[in-house]
C-alpha cells in the first residue's frame, strides 16, 4: 500500500524495525489483539503450508522460470508488523538486488525460509502454471477458503495496528 514506508529502502527498513521493536516492546499490553491476530495468520499459514508444497514439489522443478525471485523476497511495512507483532526479528536483507534476480533465500530446495517467516510477496504470489495445477487438485476448495480467511486476518491485523498506532506512520520519518 502506498500509504505506508518503502521498506526495500535499507535506512527505511532499519528505521521500521527500530520503531516496531521499540513499539511492541514498550506498549505490549496495548498489543495484545495484534499480536493474537499475528498468530492466528502464522498457524493459518502452516495450515496450508502441506498443500502448497504437494503442489510445488510438482510443479516448480519443471518450470523454466523462477517465480522466487527478488522482486518478491523484500519485507514490506505490513510484513514487518506482522513479525514483531509475533515477537520475532526478520533474517537480514540483502538490499540493492535486482528484481528480476534469484531470491536471496532461494536454496537448491527451495525456500530457506519457513513459510509463515516469508515475506507475504511470497505467500500470497502464484504463478499461473502453479496456480492451474493447485485448482485441479481435490482439496482446492479448502485451500481457497482458508486464503480468504487469512487475507481478512490480515487486514483486521493491519486495521488494529494502524487504530493503536493513530493509523499515521508520519512519526516513522
């Protein structure tokens, strides 16, 4: 959302995370609704988590195309306040990459990263080929209703955040 920081900015980042951590940790008590939503969304995440790695074990080695790529592997505000709200420090960035370059935490395997660690680029991101496979399978229905609801999760956590914080990140600057 254009309404909030650029955080593939390193200073920008580092200034995000600084006013996080300093946040939940000096006003814990007043997140205690954030922080119950953040977890929701992380068990919600390894919920579906078995049936997006059937499919990716799949499909992915045979494409020709690396969808994890840079682009996608960045942190944006609302990620990072979903990781602090879960008490966590996100892995160090490498900033300055190209977009179109390989993720920095793509492996031979895939991923490096758990995936309710990753950036939500990542999560929420699927490329055609995958995505087409992923309605053709039986339990697509379930898979579906459980993204729906942990996209209003999302936004419900990012609603009480931005409530509890004024909805105004001018301070950030």
């Amino acid at each position: 959302m254009s309404e909030y920081p650029d955080c593939r900015d390193l200073q920008i980042y580092n200034h995000v995370s600084l006013y996080l951590t300093e946040s939940f940790n000096q006003y814990a008590y007043k997140f205690k609704t954030v922080k119950e939503l953040a977890q929701k969304i992380k068990e919600g995440i390894e919920g579906i988590n078995p049936f997006i790695q059937k499919n990716t074990r799949t499909v992915c080695p045979n494409c020709k195309e690396v969808c994890c790529i840079s682009k996608h592997g960045y942190y944006n505000y609302e990620d990072l306040v979903y990781i602090h709200a879960l008490g966590l420090r996100p892995p160090d960035n490498e900033f300055g990459r190209k977009d179109s370059e390989p993720c920095q935490f793509l492996s031979e395997h895939g991923c490096s990263m758990e995936r309710s660690f990753r950036p939500s680029g990542c999560n929420w991101y699927f490329c055609d080929p995958l995505l087409d496979y992923m309605e053709k399978q039986p339990d697509y229905q379930e898979f579906d209703m459980a993204m729906t609801n942990l996209a209003e999760l999302w936004l419900k956590l990012l609603e009480e955040f931005s409530l509890l914080t004024n909805s105004s990140h001018s301070e950030l600057f």
